[in-house]
C-alpha cells in the first residue's frame, strides 16, 4: 500500500500551521497532501487516488473581507467530509449560510474549551480540554444544520458540526501540540468520520517506491549527486534497493566538509555495495575561492564550481538517461506555492546546481512526497547508518560560510578540528538530541592571549548552537556552563591557532543561524 490507497487533502489557506496538519494526519498512518486552496477536483484526486476527505487550514485572510480566499464548489459538491480549521471554519460557516464577525476579544494561546456535544469528533474525550486559539475572528451565528459541539468563555462555537454530512468546524488548532489531545481529534476525524485507510508506513513506501522506481527507469542508468546529506543518501539507498548498480552516484568533496566527513560518505558507498564515483576537488575549489571574503560572491562560486565538476564526471561515465535528486515533500510544497501570495520561498534545494541539460527532463524523485522526519524513518529502514539519517542540516556551501573571511586550507582545518571537540563534547555530555544545529566559526579577528610564558595573537571561535523546529526562527541553546568550558578548554589547548572561544546568544531573527 502506498499513497494511492487514499487519504486526505489539506488546502492550504497560509497558516504557519499547514504543515503540521499533513504531519499529524501522516503520524496516524494515513496519506496527506497539503495542496494550495486554488486546487481543482482534478488536481485533488491525481495528488490523492481514493480521496477520503478534506481538511480546510487556518490562515492570516479574515473571510468576510473582499478577495479572501475562498473555499472551492468541488469541496462541498463532492459530499466528502470536511474539517475546517480556525480561517478554515470561518469558510464552512459562510459556505453554509452562517455569520463571521471580528471578536471582540481575541483570543491567542492556551484555552480551556467545554465539550457540549462530542459526536464523533470529540469522542471518546473528556467534557474539558486544553487546546490552542490564536485567531481574531469568530463564528456569529452557526449555519443551519449545524450543532455546537465545544464553546470557550470567548468563543461560544469554539466547535461547529453538521453531524449528517459529516462536515464540522475547530476554532482552535488540533495540530499543534499545545492542544492536548489535538491528535485524538484529528483521528477522529481522519478514521472516524473519513474512514481512510491506515497504509502510510515506511515499509510501505519503501515497496511501492522501489516498484514505481523500476518502472519508471527501466534499464537506464540512474546518476544521482550525493552531498554526504541525509536526503541524498536515501535517495540513493531507495534507488540502489530498485535498480541495483544501475544507480551511479557521484560525491564530489568540496574540501569544506567536517572532519571525516567525506571519507563516512566514501565508507557508506563502500558498505553499500554502491559503485560510488568519489571526486576529490578541494584544490580546485580553494584556488577558486582565494582572496574572495564576500558571503554571497563564496556560495555563487561553489555553486558554479559543483555544477562544473559534477557535469565533468557525469560525462565522464558514459550513457546515463536519468537523473535522480533528493527532493522532498517541503520543497515540493514551497515551489507549488500553496498558501497566501507571497509565502516565504525556500532557498535551492539540492547542492548540485546546474543540472546536466539532457537530463532536466528526466528526474527521478522518489522521496518528493517525504517530509523530513519520513525521509529519516525510511533511511534507517534501508540501513544507512546514523551518522547519516540523523545527520544536522549542513549548508551547501559547507565550512565555507562559517570560515569568516578568507577560506584556506589552513583556516579550514583549524575550524574543522574546533567544530569536531565542540560536537565531541555535545555528543558526550548527551544534549544533541536537544539542539537542532550546533557548529563552529572562525572569525578573522586575532586577539591576544598567553600560554604558558609566551604571548599569543591568535584567531577566535565561536560556537553556535540553537534550538529551533523550523529553521526560520530559532533560539540559543542554554548550553550548561561546565559543558561551556570544557569545550572551550578543550578548544584552546587542542586547536593550534586559536586562543579565545565565545558562545553567539543571538536569536533568529535579528540574527540568522549561520554567521555568512
Ligand atoms: P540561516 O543562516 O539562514 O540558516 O538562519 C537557516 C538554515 O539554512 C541553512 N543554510 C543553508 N543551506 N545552502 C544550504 O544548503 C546555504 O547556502 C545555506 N545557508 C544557510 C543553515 O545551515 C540553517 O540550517
């Protein structure tokens, strides 16, 4: 079983939320696109075979205003259950001939909501329960047909349901974790109202992935750019498991990965059996890059250089006919552009840039319906090692944006041995789990030290290290003071070159998480 045994569409009215919904629905075991609201009822059923129900997200809009996106004909016409969410149930309430007003008082954060009357949707929950409002319109007059099903002291229809039709709408979020048993709702909902299958496992996936890889390349060779990332990699081991050594993986080593981070790639080739293409052009890369210290002028010349290297050893290996890369499910969804006008747009998804132009047409793409946690889960099933699946997110450019100024050999190693005792220390005192993103920089800046009898003028590190879930946002890790100066013991005695260590207490925003 695979996605095409049914599940649920998401449109996406432009809530921070969006994503979280296909997650949660996906967490039950059931398939779920997030699809933007413009969709047609073609578009929903080729993204979603056996098409089980509809759930309308939040968003920004107030759906009383003029030129507020709207819910379209198809979703009530096909008589398919419907859960509008926060903007969503403002859209089901207008559908159906109910009033949405501004509320006079808004409601944001952890609310006590009542359950007056459960039908399935809040079966099996107790009369009282936590969830989480942020929304500053609410539901004036219910449509005809419709129970109140939950109120809260602000929102007297904090739930609305027409329990024939099996359509009903949440005030709140049942998506996001503060809504204490927001899972239980959406299961409700997903199996007990949609009745949708439970096939979306990865073991699942990996059959029916391998089966449409083989059909989809048939005897044609598969050239696939590995960056050393966890995406990459699946890819890969997905498009090994179908094709065997039709697969030609090509790694091409920038010199300015982590400390033993390009031979764990060769390793994994090995350990694989894949007939990994290994390119060492870190003296290429470097002779381009000296003397350049501007950010962006650093990862246009990476980009440009991986594009040529790649397309020289691509060439290099005789007919190939298709050309996989390491797409996945959010990166598909930024580029659809679901949501409101003007979403945020995610920077190049894959490392390789400048794709080889006869095979532009000819992608293989097999985790493109994976969100990361998925792609991660899948990995671990094909047997890639840890150090792979639960690999941090490591920029394109590599060490180079964390190098400050120029990017020599030198510099390089000095910020690959500091970024290995930091990671070391992490690891060892057990709060990597912890800590979304954590690494090292060297600043061209010397500061004056003393060791032993002599004087130092040497450069300084600075450690990162954050909390985030989504990478737009994020905090500084409230690393523990001992861990602190361990590290930057360890720093200074170990790492030649270095003589002072800081700890970076900026938030993202104002601050971004790598330093270029
Ligand atoms: P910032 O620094 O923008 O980083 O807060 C957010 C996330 O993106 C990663 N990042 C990059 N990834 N190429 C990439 O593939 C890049 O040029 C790049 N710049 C930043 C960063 O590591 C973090 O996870």
């Amino acid at each position: 079983m695979s996605h095409a045994s049914g599940g649920i569409a998401i449109l996406d009215y432009g809530s921070q939320t969006a994503q979280l919904i296909a997650r949660r629905v996906r967490e039950l075991g059931v398939y779920a696109a997030l699809l933007p609201y413009t969709t047609t009822v073609e578009q929903a059923h080729g993204a979603v075979p056996d098409l089980r129900g509809v759930i309308l997200s939040g968003g920004p809009p107030s759906a009383y205003e003029a030129g507020a996106p709207r819910l379209p004909d198809w979703v009530l016409a096909s008589e398919l259950p419907v859960l509008g969410i926060c903007y969503g149930m403002q859209l089901v309430t207008l559908a159906f001939g109910g009033e949405v007003a501004p509320a006079a008082q808004h409601e944001y954060g952890m609310t006590p909501i009542t359950i007056v009357k459960p039908g399935k949707l809040f079966a099996g929950l107790e009369t009282t329960q936590t969830v989480w409002m942020s929304h500053g319109d609410r539901i004036e007059r219910p449509p005809d047909g419709f129970d109140v099903l939950a109120r809260s002291d602000n929102a007297p229809f904090a739930a609305i349901g027409h329990l024939e039709r099996g359509v009903f709408g949440v005030q709140f979020h049942p998506e996001v974790v503060h809504t204490e048993h927001g899972a239980a709702m959406l299961r409700n909902f997903v199996i007990g109202v949609c009745n949708a299958k439970t096939g979306w496992t990865p073991e699942n996936f990996i059959d029916a992935s391998v089966q449409a890889i083989r059909e989809q390349v048939g005897a044609g060779r598969v050239l696939l750019g590995m960056s050393g990332g966890v995406d990459s990699a699946v890819a890969g081991a997905l498009i090994h498991r179908a094709v065997g050594s039709q697969l030609v993986p090509v790694f091409v080593n920038h010199g300015m990965l982590r400390q033993g981070e390009a031979d764990a790639v060769v390793q994994m080739g090995r350990s694989l059996n894949w007939n990994l293409v290994a390119v060492d052009a870190t003296e290429d890369f470097l002779d381009r890059l000296r003397g350049v210290t501007d950010p962006e002028e650093k990862r246009v010349i990476i980009g440009t250089m991986f594009a040529e290297v790649f397309e020289r050893e691509a060439s290099r290996q005789g007919q190939l006919d298709w050309l996989a890369q390491g797409t996945i499910y959010p990166d598909v969804i930024e580029s659809a552009g679901t949501g409101r006008p003007g979403a945020r747009r995610i920077k190049s998804h894959h490392n390789v840039g400048g794709l080889p132009d006869r095979l532009k047409d000819r992608l293989v793409e097999p985790l493109r319906d994976l969100f990361k946690d998925e792609v991660r889960a899948v990995g671990s099933l094909l047997g890639l090692p840890d150090t792979v699946v639960w690999r941090q997110p490591f920029p394109g450019p590599g060490l180079s944006v964390r190098c400050v100024g120029q990017v020599t050999w030198e510099r390089l190693e000095v910020l690959r041995a500091a970024d290995f005792v930091f990671l070391d220390e992490l690891r060892a005192a057990g709060v990597m789990d912890s800590i979304a993103q954590a690494f090292a920089v060297l600043l061209p800046v010397r500061s004056v030290g003393v060791m032993g009898d002599n004087r130092t003028y040497d450069e300084v590190i600075v450690l990162r290290a954050v909390t985030t879930t989504d990478f737009m946002t994020a905090n500084w890790a409230r690393l523990d003071h001992d861990l602190l100066a361990r590290i930057s013991s360890r720093i200074v005695n170990e790492v030649k070159g270095v003589n002072r260590v800081m700890y970076d207490i900026s938030t993202k925003p104002p601050a971004t998480i790598e330093w270029e």
